[in-house]
C-alpha cells in the first residue's frame, strides 16, 4: 500500500530511518554527556572557590 505524500512526506527506505535513529541517540547521548562534564566541572570549580576564599 503506497503512502499519501501530502500528509507523510517523502518515503524513505528503512535503511535510512533506523541509521538516522541511530545517529540521533548517538547526538543525544554525547549531548547528555557533556552536559554532566559541564555540570561537574562547574561544581568542582564552586567547591574549589569556596574553600580558598576565592
């Protein structure tokens, strides 16, 4: 059964679709990780601020 183009877009072979979907996790994993890299460093630094006194 052939998919109404105006509605769905255009049709791409499943190949594409699950490397995409690959792809994206991959992006949001990396996202998350440096995201808690970002937030422990942060931290490290305030603790580190706060016991020199600046």
């Amino acid at each position: 059964m052939r998919r109404n183009l105006a509605f769905g877009g255009g049709t791409r072979p499943g190949l594409n679709r699950s490397v995409s979907s690959v792809a994206c996790l991959a992006f949001v994993a990396v996202l998350g990780l440096a995201f808690w890299a970002g937030a422990l460093w942060i931290a490290q630094l305030l603790v580190r601020i706060s016991q020199t006194g600046f």
